[in-house]
C-alpha cells in the first residue's frame, strides 16, 4: 500500500523501490488484490472480487493445483470418441449386440476380451447357405430348381431389409449359392423357398436336410403359397459359416 490507500500487486512490483510503497497483510475488503464488484450479480454490493493478474507478467495470479480423478475408460474414450463415454457396446446373456456400431469396450473380466474380438471380427463376416436339389437325395436333379430367399431376421428376431434373389439348380449347375451379411456377428435366420415348382409337375416333393460342417441343422418348415406339397423352409447361418442344404425330390 502507499500511505494508507491500498493498492494492486502489480502497482506494488512496478514501484517496489519506492519507499512510499510497502507490502502488508491484507483483508478481501481492503487488500491490494481486491476491488469493488461493479458488474450485474445476485448478493450485496459491497463484495469483492480478485484483481490477480493470471495471462500477463508478472503473472502475479495463480491458484493451487487441483487433482481431478479420471477412469481409464473415459480416458481411452476421449482419445477415441472425443467424449467421456464413446459408444459402449451391449452386453445381454453373454452375448454382444451392437458390435457394429459399438467403440469401446470395457469389462473387469479379461476373459471376455477373446469372444467380443473374435465377434468384433466375424460382424465384418457373412455367412452362405448353398441349395443343391437332388432326385431320390442322390443325383442332381436335371430340370432347373428356382429358389428364391424370402425373409432375413437378426439374432433377436428384428427383420433386415435385404434384396430378394433368386438362385436355380440344375444337372448343369448342382448348386446355387446365397450369400448374407451379419452385421452384430452372431447369426441370421433364412426363408428360402422354391418358385417355378408349376413347372415341375414331374416330380414330387419330399424332405429338406441341411448341414453346417458335418453337423445338421434344424430347419423350420415353410408353407408356399399356392405350392400344395412343396414347402421351404427357415435355416439359422451363423457369421463366416457356410450351410448347405439340400431339396430332395422324386420322379
């Protein structure tokens, strides 16, 4: 201060060889770094608020550090979504529902990082189903056999919006083959159904048998419309699974 009028720290360093200033304990209602609050705020007139100097020299304001905890997890998800949550991934019975769209993963359970990466990898996966029609379940059958898939649902049961495609069999071609991208990598649920069976009036109907690897498949047995004894069916394919099935007939 200077005689006994208060003054700033910055007016105090700028004129600290002058004896006329000297440094003293100070109250918020009269110390050098305080000043009257002019501007609009709720509360008395008469408070005060700092007049330290904090983005220019001599930088004569500064406050104590403080420690703020943070997770890992918002850590990482700041790097990664530039938010404190990113998008977590859904976990229900075990199984992870949103890996298409989900960032971040977080589990106290390290053995649950191997099966939500290898989901990670297989939502990048689709899956076949090959149709094969054979007369008696052995020989191919000669005419053309022309399927059609006729309904895609998601591991809950949710349809997806797919375009419909057609594939035929033949003594030429034994085989066709659908091919179904599985976004969450878990597994879709099929409708196949055979379409020109009006021109197929020699032969008859029989069972449908499907396999994933050396192992059955069950299969749903569908009504064709207008097709009598014709029937398709709904077949579960998993994510980088190949299922083949095949329509025996008789002639």
């Amino acid at each position: 201060m200077t005689g006994s009028n208060p003054v700033s720290t910055v007016e105090y360093n700028n004129n600290s060889s002058n004896p006329a200033y000297r440094s003293v304990s100070t109250t918020p209602n009269n110390g050098p770094d305080w000043e009257i609050w002019t501007g609009s705020r709720p509360g008395s007139s008469s408070h005060y608020r700092s007049t330290k100097v904090y983005n220019s020299p001599p930088h004569t304001g500064y406050e104590p550090a403080q420690t703020v905890g943070v997770r890992s997890d918002q850590i990482l998800a700041r790097l990664i979504a530039g938010n404190d949550t990113g998008t977590p991934v859904i976990k229900e019975n075990g199984v992870y529902t949103n890996v298409e769209i989900a960032d971040m993963y977080v589990d106290v359970d390290w053995a649950a990082l191997q099966p939500a990466m290898e989901q990670i990898a297989l939502g990048e996966c689709g899956g076949t189903l090959t149709v094969q029609t054979k007369v008696g379940g052995t020989t191919p059958a000669t005419d053309a056999f022309r399927y059609q898939n006729s309904g895609v649902t998601d591991s809950a049961g949710a349809p997806i919006e797919i375009k419909p495609t057609r594939i035929t069999t033949s003594r030429q071609f034994t085989t066709g083959t659908f091919d179904f991208q599985i976004p969450n990598g878990q597994f879709v649920d099929v409708g196949i159904k055979p379409e020109n069976y009006a021109e197929l009036a020699a032969y008859t109907p029989g069972a449908w048998s499907c396999k994933a690897g050396n192992q059955s498949r069950p299969v749903q047995v569908l009504d064709v419309e207008g097709g009598g004894a014709w029937k398709g069916i709904k077949v579960r394919v998993a994510a980088n699974e190949a299922v083949s099935c095949t329509l025996t007939v008789n002639r």
